[in-house]
C-alpha cells in the first residue's frame, strides 16, 4: 500500500526487499517495513524543462540587456527565437503530462470497472 509521500508499507520479511539507487528502508517496532523512495526520473525531466524556459527567457535576455541597446539589438532575433523555443518545450511538456494522467485516468478506470 502506497500512501500520498511515496511511502511503501509492506508486511516483507527483509531479505525480500531490495535496494535501489535513491531509496532507503526503514523497520518500525512493530515489524513493518517502510520503503522511501528518492525522486524519480519524472522529477529531473521536470526540472529541466522549467530551467531551459528560465534561462533562455529571463537568464540570456537580461544578460543581453546590461550593456545597453546597442548591444542588445544585434541579439533580439536569437532571443526571440529561444525564447518561443522554451515556450514550445514547456507547453509541450504540459500536454505530454496531460496525455499522460489521462492515460492513467482510463487505465483506473477500466480496472475498478472489472475490464
């Protein structure tokens, strides 16, 4: 049974449980097994999808920006173009976990069903 912080708690004796990269066991007094598990690939794929829209739409345009406007004009089109590149990847990544829940959704959905 699997609660809402991604812990495990399972009646397993302890050589059955095995030990991944990222995760840790813990045995209460009573006898159960607590299993925590670390952050996931999902996670990271996240977070990189939120820092590449943070750099090249605030990072890259403010760094462009502080030697004045002449500077910056020769730049406007790149930026221009990283900054629609992010947006691309974020909303991209938003219907990728939509598509993604949904497929979940069904998925539960035709087990409580029976089918």
């Amino acid at each position: 049974m699997r609660d809402t912080l991604g812990i495990s708690n399972t009646q397993l004796p302890v050589a059955q449980i095995e030990r991944s990269a990222g995760s840790s066991r813990h045995e209460t007094q009573s006898g159960t097994i607590l299993t925590t598990k670390g952050p996931d690939k999902q996670l990271w794929i996240g977070i990189c999808v939120l820092l590449y829209p943070t750099i090249v739409g605030i990072v890259l345009p403010i760094l462009a920006m502080r030697d004045g406007p002449t500077t910056f004009t020769g730049y406007i089109r790149t930026l221009a173009f990283l900054f629609i590149s992010g947006l691309v990847v974020l909303i991209g990544y938003m219907a990728y976990l939509a598509s993604r829940l949904s497929r979940r959704h069904k998925q539960a959905t035709r087990q409580r069903l029976g089918g």
